[in-house]
C-alpha cells in the first residue's frame, strides 16, 4: 500500500486513516470529502484561491470524455501501459489527472492500486465520484509529491508541470514515467480559426529535456486522429483550454460558434521513460 506523506512545512510524517480523516503522528489532520477525496494543498502552495481548473473546465473535461472525443489518445496509453513489465497489482500514480477519466480508464483495464493527484479540487470531486475504488488527492505537484519514497511502478504526467527530483523520489528504482504533451498539430484548426494562424510546436523535446539526468528514455511516438466537433463540444475545448476568452478573438469565437461543427486534429506525443 502507498503511505501519504504529512504536507505540513517540516513535518512529512505517516498519515493514517482514522474513521472519514487522514492524521499523522505529530497531530495534523485532514478530513476526507464526501466524495472521498483528501484536499492536501496548503496555503503556501496556491498561486491563486482557486488554482487549477474551474468548476466550469472540470465539468468541460467530464462532458468530453464521456462523449469519447479523446479515445483514441487513451487508447493509445493504455497500449503503452499494457507494454511495460510491470509487476502484478502495481502502484500507479496520475499527476495532473484532472477529472480522472485516464487512470480511471487504466483502472478498468487492469488490477492496479490507482492514485490520482490535481490541484484543481472541483476536478477531483469529479474523479472521486466516478471512480470512488481509486486514492484522490489535491496537492500542488510543482512542489512536492505527498508520498512515500519508492512508492509507485508507474507514473503518468500527461497535463502538468514534471518535477523531476519528485517524480524519481516516489518512482521505485528502475521505475516507469509516461510523459504526454499536446502534439504539434493538436487542434490546429482551432487555433487558426481562433487566432489567425496554426504555429506548429513540439513540445516534446523541452519536456524530455526538464528529466535529463534521471530518466532514460526507452521509446516516444505520436497519436493522431480526426473528429468532428459539434457546437457543444467546441465549447467544452474552448473552456478547458482557455482559449477564446481575449476580447480581440470574440469575433472569431462567434463566427466559430455559427458553423456550428469543426473538423479538428487531435494528437499527443507520448515518451516512456525509466528511472536511471
């Protein structure tokens, strides 16, 4: 079983489980959600006072993967994962999960101890609710991950910032790290509807280059596919990716909106790495 670690400054200590808290030896304690999730994040660790995605993305996100517009791109993971040599019932974390439906997927495809971890808290109400058999945390995980050392076979960052230091800390030794980025075409019909122009941008290497010197990478390729998108979910991409907000694409935004559907590109690079 993975050990959450006390987020407290200076302390970092056990938490247990003690009826609907988590507590540790020095006294911290924090109460579990009705859903089931563990808020962890602390004062120091927000950038804002409501950091992550809104209530409005999170439910942005829900309604695209319960229509499966990014299927394929899941899929595509779950090869990955179905590939590596991981031990039976391994401990698997998602850093950046969002409302879950990724590891929520995973979790379905095999027997795996899942942890998923955000800071956006409305994202994870969402995932606790829906996958209640997995461990849901709120944390800022540009800081620190709040687990114990060795803890995971795998990890899985495909939406947010990596700290490498923290990614190789909670990885067992020889540990296995997916890493996801948008790929260079993702939604370029959008952007040039909405911009004016569809600069493509590999963002691969600048991630791949942040977790130098700890990781070895093993293997990288790209998922791509088509999908027409209705005027709903237009809207649902538009508000997880927080674009069309500037008054100067309102204009464009509206003329996007009397189309009424977009023919999109949808892709991911994906590289699987192992701690060195």
């Amino acid at each position: 079983m993975v050990t959450l670690l006390c987020p407290v400054r200076g302390c970092g200590a056990p938490l247990a489980r003690e009826a609907g808290t988590l507590r540790c030896p020095r006294g911290h304690a924090f109460d579990l959600a009705r859903s089931g999730y563990c808020n962890l994040l602390q004062p120091q660790d927000r950038r804002s006072r409501q950091p992550g995605d809104s209530p409005a993305a999170a439910a942005a996100r829900r309604h695209l993967a319960d229509r499966g517009i990014e299927q394929p791109l899941i899929d595509d993971l779950l090869a990955a994962v179905a590939a590596l040599p991981l031990p039976p019932h391994p401990a698997v974390l998602d850093v950046g999960c969002g409302e879950g439906a990724t590891l929520g997927a995973l979790a379905g495809r095999r027997e795996i101890e899942a942890h998923g971890l955000d800071i956006s808290a409305p994202a994870i109400d969402l995932a606790a609710r829906r996958y209640p058999h997995a461990t849901w945390i709120v944390a800022n995980a540009d800081r620190a991950l709040p687990y114990a050392a060795a803890s995971f076979s795998l990890a899985m960052s495909l939406a947010a910032p990596r700290n490498a230091a923290e990614l190789r800390r909670v990885l067992a030794p020889r540990g296995w790290l997916l890493v996801g980025v948008p790929g260079a075409d993702d939604l370029i019909e959008l952007r040039e509807a909405l911009l004016g122009r569809g600069d493509k941008r590999d963002r691969l290497p600048a991630a791949l280059a942040a977790l130098d010197g700890g990781f070895e990478l093993v293997g990288r390729h790209t998922t791509r596919h088509r999908a027409l998108l209705d005027a709903a979910a237009l809207d649902d991409i538009l508000a997880t990716t927080y674009r069309g907000a500037r008054a100067s694409q309102r204009q464009r935004r509206a003329d996007l909106a009397a189309r009424g559907s977009l023919e999109v590109t949808l892709s991911r690079d994906l590289a699987c790495l192992r701690v060195q």
